[in-house]
C-alpha cells in the first residue's frame, strides 16, 4: 500500500478561512501545537478563529526540537484534555511533531506550514531528533494528515532563509530519485522522477525571483512556496522511500550529529549533502556531469545565500574528529546512503569530504 496525499489540500491566500468549516466537521477539541516565539501572533490567530467556531482549543509548544522528551509530554496533555484532534502549526519539526503524536493517539492531524522550508506538512513521516537536534531516525506512519492547509499570508511572514533553505530541500528530490530509482522499470517510479525533475527546473527558474520578492502577488513566490510544501511531498508519496532520500539527507543527518556554531536549517544542511553526494557519485560512480552540475547548483545557492560547504554551516571537519564522525554516521547499516546503486566505503566518504572542505568551488 502506498500513501500518497493528505485527505485534503487547501492552498492559496485564503486556504486557512477556506480550512475552517472542515476543520470543525472533524474535531470539536484540537490540541493546537507550535514553537518558536516569532510565530505565537499566528498561532495566537489560528487559536482565536477556532474559538470563534465553538471549538475548544488547547495551546501547547515544543520545548526542544521534534525528540521523546517533547513527544511523550504533549502525548499526554492530549490525553488530559480530552483533545480530538492535533493541529500542527509551525515548521517541519513541528509538523513531524504534530503528525506523530496524533498517529500514537489515532486522532486526525492537520498540518498548517508557516514557512516553506520543507514538505514536512505532506507526508505521512516523522524524523525524530534527540533535545539538543541530533537526528536519531525516522518513522514511517500509516497515513498522511487529514487536512493540509498551505496558507500563503501565513508563509509570507515566514524569514525568507526558510524560503531558500525549502528550495535546497526541493531540489535534492531529483538529485536523490534520478541516481537511486531511474533504472526502476515501475511507471509510476518513473513519473514521480520526471516530477522532480520538472520541479527542479521550476526552482532554478523562479527560485531568486521567489527569494528576492516575497509576496503573495508574485506568482513566482506563489509557485516556489507551493513547490516546497506540497510538489516536493507528492513525489515522495508517489515514488516511494527511495524517491525521498540518498546520500544529501544521509549526510544531513550526519552532520545534525556534530555541534554547530550556528544553528542549520534542515534544507540548508541538505543543500550542502547534494554537492557532497555529486561529489561521491564523481569519484565512485563515474559520473562525467558532477562537476558541471556541482558549479550550476553552487552559483543558484548563492543567489540565495545558501551555504555551499560543511564550514558555512558552522562546522570544521577537521577538528574533534569530526569527519570520521560524519562519516561513520553517514555510512552507518540503517542510512539511506545504501540507496546509491554502486560501491563506497567510510574511507571514500572521508576522502570525498576531505576534499570538498579543502577546495574552494569558483564560480
């Protein structure tokens, strides 16, 4: 069985008003979970328009990133409340948050993205971090949420880095699916892969457009939010688990595992595994286009203020062993890196690494 889509999809400048009538038809008491403190006057809208339809709504945040310790306490103010549904309102780790606690309670979820930063609010998946954003693993669940709702004022008020930071996310979807699945004779594999690479194109076309005039009138910005949140979900819900992820979010979740002296975005870490991953797939696999596909992404990162290598997310590889721990990570049984449809080993990652952090890329 695959599971492709939410039950429903509202979208547009009014795609929150547009939710609310099927909202209430499903839920009489949510539990409306965020996070960050930037985003409580949205929170604190979405909370008084679900009151004003006669819905009891219980607040509550994440107090670290989507980990046990926050999962186990919300799970039980659920309980306590007597809440009926989870309605998720925040960024990805939010929304993994939201979708995970109401899978372990089996109630509806409904997911509201505040940024479109990932397509976290589509899939029916949940990363879990340790309290301090460590990845630890990801969980497959049984369905995706009950309602999406891609509300674009919303999303306008979002930092334009989460924008950017969506886009790098995006485009790993082709960089992913066309090395792990394009010699899968399944059709509907194939048509998900051309998905994503019509989704690439879109991003490189409209992304600094998107990026550089953020508004709900621009139909670039329109397009690159819609893209983010719901195209790049859609290929994943299509295309299956080896469409989702390779060595970009294998190395991601490598590097959540060093401290940073700053504080990566999920898409921005994943931007920098797609130009280690063409790297690899350079030296390993004889790919003759990796360079030149390395030089095009780095230019388009940069229009958009993209870190293009492990030390512009705040971390030296070369320091506290932190690339053989990136490494192990990477290259640990459970990764996804296996996707990859030739040989490596630790050493190679090491060695490819070592390189890319040496090098300087000219544009």
């Amino acid at each position: 069985m695959q599971i492709i889509s939410p039950d429903k999809v509202f979208r547009g400048k009014s795609a929150w008003k547009e939710s609310l009538p099927e909202i209430a038809k499903i839920s009489k008491s949510p539990l409306l979970l965020g996070r960050s403190s930037i985003t409580r006057s949205l929170r604190a809208k979405i909370s008084s328009d679900l009151s004003q339809l006669n819905l009891k709504v219980y607040n509550s945040e994440l107090e670290f990133d989507c980990c046990e310790e926050d999962l186990t306490r919300i799970y039980n103010l659920a309980i306590e409340q007597e809440c009926d549904s989870i309605i998720a309102a925040g960024g990805g780790k939010v929304l993994d948050a939201g979708k995970l606690i109401a899978e372990y309670l089996s109630l509806p979820c409904i997911t509201v993205p505040l940024s479109a930063s990932t397509c976290a609010g589509w899939t029916a998946l949940g990363n879990i971090y340790t309290n301090d954003g460590k990845f630890v693993k990801d969980i497959k669940l049984k369905s995706c949420p009950k309602i999406l709702v891609c509300d674009h004022i919303f999303i306008n008020s979002a930092p334009k880095k989460t924008l950017s930071s969506g886009i790098a996310d995006s485009l790993a979807k082709w960089y992913e699916s066309s090395i792990t699945s394009s010699s899968n004779k399944n059709g509907i594999i194939q048509q998900a892969i051309q998905i994503s690479r019509v989704l690439r194109d879109q991003l490189f076309i409209q992304g600094e457009d998107a990026y550089n005039n953020p508004s709900e009138d621009n139909l670039a910005w329109s397009n690159i939010v819609e893209a983010n949140c719901l195209t790049a979900g859609l290929i994943g819900g299509i295309g299956g688990e080896k469409c989702r992820t390779a060595a970009a979010h294998a190395v991601h979740n490598a590097i959540t595992q060093i401290d940073s002296t700053k504080r990566p975005l999920h898409g921005e870490i994943v931007g920098v595994g797609i130009l280690i991953q063409l790297r690899l797939e350079e030296s390993k696999n004889n790919n003759k286009l990796a360079n030149q596909s390395i030089n095009q992404l780095v230019k388009f990162m940069k229009t958009l203020n993209l870190p293009t290598t492990i030390l512009d997310l705040g971390i030296n590889v070369f320091e506290n062993d932190n690339l053989l721990k990136i490494a192990s990570f990477t290259c640990r049984k459970e990764s996804e890196i296996h996707f990859l449809p030739f040989k490596f080993s630790k050493e190679d990652i090491i060695q490819v690494i070592s390189k890319f952090e040496s090098q300087k890329i000219t544009i």
